[in-house]
C-alpha cells in the first residue's frame, strides 16, 4: 500500500514529537534543573511574580514594659518579565514523500533525522541564550569586503550599551559559534543593515549573500526572524541579565536593583581567577539564600582547567560531585555545603557563574510542542511542493532572588 500524507504525519506525531519532549530538557544543565513556572503567573503576555522588596520595620526591642509598638510591614513588588517566543522548522518535499512510498520506514528516518538535528541546535540556542542578557548580540563587526563578512567577540567598544561585554579573554567562544549558515542577521544596534549567512568559513569569516555589509567596527550583530525583525528584543533574559553589573535605578524584571536582594554579587576586577573570589561571592549569594537553595557554579573551558589546578596546587582532593540528573563535576566547598562546579561551553568567555538554582524559575506559558494543523497532518506551505513542521516554545527566565547568586568576569586562566 502506498504511503499518504497521515502516514508521515503520524510518523511525525509518534516518533518525533516524543523524542524531543523527552530529550530536550535534557540537553542543557540549567534547563534540566531549574523548576517550570515556580511562583509566577502569567496574564497578558507577561509573567509576573511577587517578590519581597524590603525588611519588615516593626521589629523593636522596647526600653521598658511601658513603651509604644512600632507598627510597621514587608515592603511587595512584582517582578516581571515578557514572552519570548522560540521556534524550530524544517520542511520535507512532496518528492521526498513520494520516493519514499515503498519505504515507509525511510520516511520515519528522514523525519527522525531532522527532528533529531533540529532538537539538538534547538538546545543550544536555549542554552545559549539562558547565559545571555536578552539583547541576542552574538558577534561583533570588525569589517567587510566582498561577500565576506569579518567578525570578533563582542568587546567594550561595542555600540549597544545595553551590553556590557570585554573582549576575548581567554579565547573559549569563537566569533563565529553562534553564527550559522541561513541565518537573518543584522548589524548595528537596532538591526540597521541586514544581511542573510551563506556560508561559515574561519572562526573569524562569513560569507553573505550580498555584495558587502555595510558596517562600522563595534557594531554589535544579531539573528533576526523571517521578517528581519527582533534584533535586541526577541531572546530570553537570562543569566547575565539577572546578573548584571547595573546598580541602584538600574532595572531588572522592573525592579529597581536598590531594593533588598535585587543587587547581585558581582565582581569586575580583571585578575586571574583565584578560590579567595569565588569563596567571597559565594558567601556573600549565600546571605540572601533561602535554607536548603541548590547552588551550581558554571565555567567556560579554561576557568574550569584553571579551577582543578587551583584545588591541585593547593592540596585539596580534585572531588568530583553530582548534581541532580546525572550532571558531575569538580566539588567547591567554602564552608557553607559542597556545590558543584560544571563545565558549560557557552559561558561567556572570563566568566564564573555562581547560580542558586532555586532562585530562577522557567517561565512558560505552556510546554513545548509542535504546531499543527487542526487535521493532525503536516501543514503544506502555500505555493510549494513541501510541507512543514515547526515547534514553538513560549517561554523566559526570571530570578526571584538576584542577590542569592555571584558573578565573577574578565578572569583569565
């Protein structure tokens, strides 16, 4: 019997869709552990979480039994962050479809295949985007000609200043890893000039599909949707936007870093890492923890290598320790409970981040899954041969307690 389309759409439905519900969240560590819509709430297209803003001011010792109470309260804000809206599509041709009538289990491998590959850059646009700030600057402008696009790792010149970046500290993020063949990007803040990737060519090159870009060094770059919008508005908040170097007015999920616990513990000094700064902004997060908070510590390739010789030259046993999932890593112990230390390749480059896992919370609207049409089969693309399957993901991260974590950046191995 001949293949029809419900075949392929039930291979779709059976094969893929489990595969990726059960695989994803497990692709990155913060994914895995951080707890789904913990204290939010979602109404119009934001998710809003009430958090304690200040101390309670009726707490009094009195001079003698005679004296006045002082009546006073817990100050409440409401954090709140967007909907960022993740998606992942591939296509299959009617061709492709048909060649295959014989076979039917060569369709379920091809759509396997895609899922599969889909799933995998799918997690690491998640992962990399939960140690970004949500501007999405992934590269940085450093000249064209031809077809060629040169690019470097966003520096302290940049020209958007919502970002604070320092440069290529220890070499770990190549300027061109998060850039990839099909991609809309744009450059300048804003998105001013665009341009679609045809090719990666050299940790520094891309080639794009025009006779140049147009640019100025320092113009930060960004992926942009089908409709070559979004750049600087459209990805998650995630770590380095909770964990921002702002202080006082400054802003984060809208509120004022000056409130109790809002500001975290960050240090900027540009030294080679040492234990004696990570125990000091660990203890510090720690002051502002909760009994029981789970604590991880994530670096990039060189800081990592860099930790487990520190632990080497100081005589203390290279402990591995696990972290819940299966994840292990290099043991860090300050006093205040063992945590583990992880690798985790998108780090941002001279970077060490001390998270307490229990103060972020995924927020989503609903679980990830497929969009399709009310039939049940793959949607065919109008005017095309072929049809499409896209998942969609409504989502972003929120921590309701920045001040519980630590930050350490420009620390070179």
């Amino acid at each position: 019997m001949a293949i029809e389309l419900t075949d392929v759409s039930n291979a779709l439905q059976k094969v893929i869709m489990p595969f990726i519900q059960d695989n994803l969240p497990k692709q990155t560590i913060l994914l895995d552990q951080i707890k789904r819509n913990q204290g939010v709430t979602f109404m119009n297209d934001y998710f809003y979480a009430p958090v304690r803003t200040g101390r309670h001011g009726g707490v009094v010792n009195l001079a003698n039994d005679g004296n006045s109470l002082v009546s006073g309260k817990s100050s409440i804000g409401q954090a709140n962050v967007g909907v960022k809206i993740l998606t992942g599509t591939f296509d299959i041709s009617k061709l492709a479809i048909d060649a295959t009538k014989s076979a039917k289990g060569a369709v379920e491998n091809q759509l396997t295949f895609q899922a599969r590959t889909l799933a995998t850059d799918f997690g690491r646009s998640v992962n990399r985007q939960y140690h970004s700030d949500g501007i999405g600057i992934v590269s940085e402008f450093a000249g064209s000609a031809a077809s060629a696009l040169y690019v470097r790792y966003p520096s302290s010149s940049l020209d958007d200043a919502r970002s604070v970046f320092y440069g290529s500290i220890n070499g770990d993020i190549s300027p061109t890893k998060y850039l990839a063949a099909g991609q809309n990007i744009a450059v300048g803040t804003g998105g001013l000039v665009a341009g679609t990737i045809t090719a990666v060519t050299g940790g520094t090159t891309c080639q794009v599909a025009a006779a140049s870009i147009a640019g100025t060094a320092g113009q930060a770059i960004y992926i942009r949707d089908g409709d070559n919008e979004g750049a600087g508005t459209s990805e998650i908040q995630g770590v380095r936007a909770a964990l921002s170097t702002s202080t006082g007015t400054s802003l984060y999920a809208g509120l004022a870093r000056s409130n109790v616990g809002w500001t975290p513990q960050v240090g900027t000094v540009a030294e080679t890492l040492t234990l004696s700064k990570m125990e000091d902004k660990y203890l510090s997060a720690k002051e502002y923890s909760q009994m029981g908070d789970r604590y991880a510590i994530f670096m990039n390739k060189t800081l990592y290598k860099k930790y487990g010789d520190l632990l080497t030259a100081l005589r203390r046993t290279v402990n591995e320790t696990e972290l819940l999932g299966g994840w292990t890593g290099l043991e860090f112990a300050a006093g205040a409970g063992k945590v583990g230390v992880f690798l985790d390749y998108d780090v941002p480059d001279g970077e060490v981040l001390i998270v307490n896992l229990d103060s972020f919370t995924v927020c989503q609207v609903s679980d990830m899954d497929w969009m399709e049409d009310p039939s049940g089969a793959l949607v065919r693309r109008v005017d095309k041969i072929t049809y499409q399957a896209t998942m969609v993901w409504f989502t972003n991260l929120l921590c309701l307690a920045p001040g519980a974590n630590g930050r350490l950046v420009q620390k070179s191995g």
